[in-house]
C-alpha cells in the first residue's frame, strides 16, 4: 500500500461552497455580533465549527436508508441498529435517543443526585448542564497534563486522574460520588485520548467503592484508534476488540451518534445494568419516542448501524488522524501554537500564546475566530473565556484554564486543500499578531455555561 497515502474514498455527490470578498465578511461578522453562531452557514467557506452531524455518509449508507422501516414498535431498522451497537460496544441493552444530550439528558436523571458529586475527565457541557439542573457537582478531574498547552507531549492527554479521585473518596466517602463519567476522546482539551490502562484503573477504584462508571463515547473510534498506535499490547488487536475491552469497563455509555457514528442526527444509550436500563427506557418513552426508536427515524437508524460498522474501519481511522495531524503539522511550521500532540477530531489553537497582548477577559480565542473568518470565510469555535468561563456565586467571573479556537475536522467532507487554505490564513494573521486587539461582551443569556451559542461582542 506504498502509494496510497490518499483518501481512502472518492467523490461521488458534492456540495458548492461560496467565495466570498473580505468586506462581505466583515458586514457579515459585525451583523452576528461577532459571534460564528450567528453567521449564515451559506456565508462560510470552510467550517469547522464542529464535527458534529456533518459527516459525509458513505453510498452504503444512502443506499441503507432507502430500507428504513418506520413502523413504531419493533422495527427492522431498529434491530439492526441493535445489533451493529452490540458489536461496537458489547453491551447487550440499546436504547436510541434523538442525539447525544438526550442521552446524557436520561443518563444524568439516572445517576445524578443532589449535592452528590459526578466525577469526570472532562465533562461535556451537555451533560454538566444537566447534572447542575439535577443538583449534583460536576468536577472535572483530567491529568495536570492534559491543562497544559504548551509543553505535555504526553499521548493520552484526556486520563482521569485516579489521584485526585482517590483523594476525593478520601475526603468526602464514596458515598458522595454519584458517577464516574470516562468521556472518549475528552472534547473539551483537544480530542485528547484516553489510554486503556486509565479506563481499567478508574473502574477499579469505582468498583471497589461501588460507584458506577459511564463512558461518554462520542469519538469512540477515535479514542480506540489512538490506544492502537500509542499504548503498548494493542498494535495487532482490532479496532472492535479494543472498543469492546473500552466499554467492558462500564456498567453505562452514551454516544452522540452525530460523531463516530458518522451520520447527521442519533444518539444512543447502552447500558448492562438492567434496572437502569428500564429506567432509560421509560425516560425514553416520555422524552424521546417509543423504546425501538427513541426519536430516530427508522431510515436514520438504517444508516447508524451501517456507519458504527464504517467508523471501526483501520483504513477509515488512519486517514482521518492523519488529516487532522496534517493540519496540526501545517500549524506547527509557522511557529503557531497549538496543543500537541494533535487529538482526533480538530486542531486547537492556543489563543493565549497566539494573542498574549489579549487578556481573557478579552477573549483572546474569540478574537481568533473573527479574525479567520474575516481572512478566511473559515469557521472555528472558541473554547476558551466564552464557552467555558463561569461565575461565583457574586457573579464575579472566574476564568477557565483552557483558552482555544478549535478548529474542527468534519469527517470525509473536506480535502487537505482546504485545510491548506485554513494554514495559510492563519499564517498570514499570526504574523500580524500584535496589531489586534480585544473584544469586549455586550451580551450574554441568562445561563453562563450556554452564553458561547448567543453571546454578542464589539471589536476593542
Ligand atoms: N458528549 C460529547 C463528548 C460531545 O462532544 C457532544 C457534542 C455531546 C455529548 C452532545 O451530543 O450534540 O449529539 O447532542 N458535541 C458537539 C461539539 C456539539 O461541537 O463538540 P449532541
């Protein structure tokens, strides 16, 4: 396979997508209040705002969705769905949700418990959402590591650190700790990975203490990807034997299938414990649709089952870590900080060492956006002072550790052309670093935790 460093799919539908002049975007900017949420999709060459849902499926896929069976109860489609999921994961009990927060939405009212903590590495803001509404304390326990953007080469960045969690235990008796929730990549610090050996070690402190594992597993392909090529004894096992030796490890998983699931909308909610998972499906029934769709059309599910099936493909993986290090390397050469080593799912700019005239509470990630969708027509999304940034209960702002513009890959959807054109322009704005300024934030919704998707700013 010496030559065949390409793609490993060829282009059979496309997508036009718009060039727009620098004026045009910058009246566009100005009029969504500098906030890439409120710029028109149409409007945005490049976007890499998220990976979520906007995957390109494959023809194996379309063809399966001519097949969906719509019945409401006890569907085909629904069985097959059941059956590729109990592949992927080895875990019996499948219950569908309309996407991923629907399913943390029926994990956390299971397992949530007032003024009781939920344990994780990094908790996606979904799930911390809903966790807060329940009362329970979401922490976030990922190695020091993992914090560090500018020196940690270490290769499973996302490791729950099974020292802090001890010394919770500890101190508060386990009893307090309501769930241990494992998200696969962690999102929130670069789409870093989680190494097998962390996995195992978490769930032997919670075993031993009887506190149940989860594992949130949005890029679970991704993650087992990683522990083949960097964590010892897995080279010449399967992408399935590892994702099932992941899961073998929790008592519960949800996933948002919009991921690693390589389709636009579905979520999923597995689970070997029986009780909790009757409970799911009673939530499931009111929240989401009868237990054998869960919110999910029957074709959708059609082309869930095929795509979990694609996703574990090694031809499939390589390519897509590779494109995403492609970028990361692009980066790299032009002196632009980034965190390293490059995750799964994006490439995420340290908007502090790239901007360190802008304070963060002047959003030094948010003006990054701007700045390359202005240069660019390209979309990323601040991790940082905005998305992440809280309050005490004064309303005094306390900033996060994390300060990125993540730059996301959307999976099969674009070539390395037009990440070429993302490197380039952001070359051109580094060089010109010092000539920019804050922003300052006019708006914000009533929830701090979701203010990112409706905040409005001004330039400084
Ligand atoms: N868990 C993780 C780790 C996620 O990254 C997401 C979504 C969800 C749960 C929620 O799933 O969107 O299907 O309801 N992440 C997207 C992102 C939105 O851009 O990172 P959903």
């Amino acid at each position: 396979m010496k030559y065949m460093t390409a793609e490993p799919f060829r282009i059979k539908v496309v997508e036009p997508v718009k060039k727009t002049t620098k004026e045009e975007r910058q009246a566009w900017l100005q009029e969504a209040g500098y906030n890439a949420f409120k710029l028109k999709a149409e409007n945005v060459y490049v976007d890499c705002i998220t990976d979520s849902g906007t995957s390109a499926m494959s023809t194996e896929q379309w063809a399966a969705m001519m097949l969906g069976d719509e019945s409401y109860a006890g569907c085909k489609s629904f069985y097959k769905l059941e059956e590729s999921a109990r592949d992927v994961f080895g875990i019996k009990n499948v219950q569908p949700t309309h996407q991923g927060r629907a399913a943390d939405y029926i994990m956390a009212s299971i397992y949530c418990e007032k003024g009781k903590y939920a344990v994780g590495n990094m908790h996606f803001d979904t799930f911390r959402g809903n966790a807060e509404v329940l009362g329970a304390i979401p922490v976030d326990f990922v190695i020091d590591e993992g914090l560090d953007t500018a020196s940690s080469e270490h290769p499973f960045k996302g490791n729950l650190d099974t020292n802090k969690l001890q010394k919770l235990i500890d101190e508060k008796g386990a009893d307090q700790i309501c769930v241990i929730i494992i998200t696969v990549t962690c999102n929130n610090n670069g789409g870093q990975p989680v190494s097998m050996a962390n996995i195992k070690a978490v769930s032997e402190i919670a075993n031993k203490h009887g506190i149940p594992v989860v594992m949130d597993s949005a890029r679970l392909a991704e993650n087992a990807y990683f522990i083949k090529t960097r964590e010892e004894g897995y080279a010449d096992k399967s992408i399935k034997e590892i994702t099932r030796e992941m899961f073998s490890y929790c008592e519960t998983a949800t996933m948002s299938s919009k991921k690693d699931g390589l389709v636009n909308i579905g979520g999923l909610f597995l689970s070997r414990n029986e009780d909790v998972f009757l409970q799911a499906n009673q939530l499931a029934i009111v929240h989401e649709g009868f237990i054998t769709y869960g919110g999910m059309s029957g074709r959708d599910m059609e082309a869930l089952a095929v795509g979990l099936q694609e996703v574990c493909d090694e031809q499939y993986l390589e390519y897509r870590v590779k494109q995403v290090k492609y970028l990361g390397d692009k980066l790299k050469e032009k002196g632009i900080p980034i965190v390293e080593p490059t995750g799964g799912h994006g490439v995420y700019v340290d908007g502090r060492r790239f901007f360190p005239q802008i304070p963060q509470n002047e959003f030094p990630s948010q003006r990054l956006v701007c700045a390359l969708y202005e240069e660019a027509g390209v979309r990323a999304v601040e991790l940082g002072a905005c998305a992440f940034g809280s309050k005490d209960a004064d309303g005094n702002p306390i900033w996060p550790e994390l300060e990125t513009m993540r730059i996301s890959v959307s999976r099969r959807v674009y070539t390395n052309n037009h990440l070429d054109c993302i490197a380039e322009a952001l070359g051109d704005i580094y060089k010109k670093r010092d000539e920019y300024k804050g922003m300052k934030l006019v708006y914000e919704g009533p929830i701090t935790s979701l203010r990112h998707f409706t905040a409005g700013f001004e330039l400084l």
